[in-house]
C-alpha cells in the first residue's frame, strides 16, 4: 500500500539528477528504451507491461527515492497497463470486416485523433503522451492513469506493426490543424463552467510562481484577461473581484479537477510544483 505521506512527493529533481551525472541507471534505462523503444517488466502474477520513458523507468524500477519505497506504485503501474490492454481490446479493437471494408479509412482517423490529440482528461492529450512525457510527483491516481495509457498505447502498436499497410499514414490521419480548432472550442467549452474565484486563484498562481507575471502598473482586470486569453479560459468581471482571498481548499480542489486538465504539461508541473513547496494540505492533483 502506498504509504500517504508519499502521495505528492516531488520526482523531477531526482530524474533531472540522474540525467546530469549521467548515472549508470539513467544509462541503463536509456539503451534499453532507446533500442526497444519501451522497457518490458513483470511485476508478480501480472501479464509483462510496458514503461516508454526513460524517466519513468527510472522512478519505479530503480532504487528507492529519498527512503521512499516505489514498488507500490511500480505494482500499481502494471495493474493498470493490463486494464489499459483490455479496455482497447473491449473498446476499440477492429474486426476484420472494419479493417478490410468500407470502414478501414474512418478507423484509422477515429486512431490518429485518439493516439494524437483527443483530451482524454487529467492532462491526457493523446494516448501518446505516455511516449512523450513523464509524471514531475509520485501521485498513485497519476502512475495509474501512465500504466492504463501505456496499455492502450501497446495495443496500438502491436496492431500498426500487423496491419503496417493500413496504418502506414496513421500521422497523417484527420486535418490535424481542424481537429486542434476544435478541441479548443472544446476547452472553451469546459472552461465556461469553471467557477470565477478558482480561475482568479489560478491566475494568482500564474502571477506568484512567474508563468505570467503582472506588471506594477497593471490593473488586476487587465491582467486577469491576459492570464485567460493566454490559456483559452473565460474572464468575466467576477474573476477580478475574487483575485484577493481565495486560495480556500474548496478551490485548490476544483483548480486540480477542472483547470489544470486544460493546460500544457509544462504549466501543470510547474503549480503542481508550487502547492507542492508551499505544503498545502493533500491535495491529489489527478483525483
């Protein structure tokens, strides 16, 4: 079980100084990704799973982390990625009537919008994010959401390597550019249901951790706008009146729930960071 004193524990600087010293584990880790592109493991009766990033495979099959123990989050991982598999075979495994019919071309745009770009919630865009990017805290709910992406992610694969010539323009599947258009209206569309004081705690964030700093001069209206402009949000005159005061755990809650889902991985890690520092109380950013 992992223990609660764990949850949030900030994994970034540990990775980036394995990176540095260019560590026998980092090395380790690195060629096997680099040639397999994933790391394979079996963790008890569980089927072999899959980590895709160096970083990743760092955190939980290494040594332990400052006396913390990972292998509860490495167990959970696996259990997931098996979840991960079944849900694509339940959900989105073609039969051969879809992949030799009339119906092939659809599949693979319905694929390439999955695998590239549809936001599948708690700051997953895309199933391939688990090839692109790493969790910054130990979150068991984050490790979780990894290993059950990175299932769905193998599935995929496994089928491109078999149906190579069906899905050897998966990259270019949808008018990528019209499907992003879209999927900010989508955010926009999110966005207007988030309450005013928690887009004024976030824009104080922003403004506190140094994201978008607001300038001396500048009136706490005109900077809220810029704030919301830049991250598609929705400014009413209620996210000024609330910029002061607001930082309650009601609103820290509904900020992880329903803002950072919409932001850049970058952004996210950096407020996951700050609440991080400041030692807030629990606050599980991926519940």
């Amino acid at each position: 079980m992992v223990e609660e004193i764990n949850e949030g524990f900030w994994i970034s600087d540990y990775i980036q100084t394995q990176i540095d010293n260019n560590t026998d584990l980092y090395k380790f880790f690195k060629k096997n990704i680099d040639r397999s592109g994933y790391y394979r493991i079996k963790v008890k009766e569980n089927p072999i799973a899959k980590i895709y990033t160096t970083e990743l495979a760092m955190v939980l099959c290494g040594n332990e982390i400052d006396g913390i123990n990972t292998f509860p989050y490495l167990e959970s991982y696996s259990i997931a990625f098996s979840k991960g598999v079944e849900y694509f075979k339940e959900n989105h495994f073609p039969t051969t009537k879809i992949l030799y019919g009339e119906y092939a071309k659809l599949y693979v745009k319905d694929v390439h919008n999955n695998y590239f770009h549809i936001n599948h919630g708690n700051g997953f865009i895309g199933w391939n994010k688990v090839k692109r990017m790493h969790p910054c805290n130990l979150y068991i709910n984050n490790i979780e959401d990894y290993g059950f992406y990175s299932g769905i992610v193998s599935e995929v694969d496994i089928m491109i390597e078999k149906y190579f010539e069906l899905f050897k323009e998966l990259d270019k599947g949808c008018d990528c550019e019209g499907f992003i258009q879209s999927q900010q209206t989508e955010n926009k569309k999110e966005s207007e249901k988030i309450k005013a004081p928690v887009l004024a705690l976030f824009c104080k964030l922003i403004n506190a951790i140094g994201i978008e700093q607001k300038d001396e001069i500048e009136s706490v209206e005109k900077y809220c706008k810029r704030v919301c402009e830049r991250y598609d949000l929705v400014y009413t005159d209620r996210v000024r009146q609330n910029f002061n005061g607001n930082e309650t755990k009601g609103n820290l809650k509904l900020l992880t729930e329903n803002v950072l889902p919409l932001l850049d991985f970058e952004t996210q890690s950096k407020i996951q960071h700050h609440l991080k520092i400041k030692q807030l109380p629990n606050q599980n950013l991926y519940a």
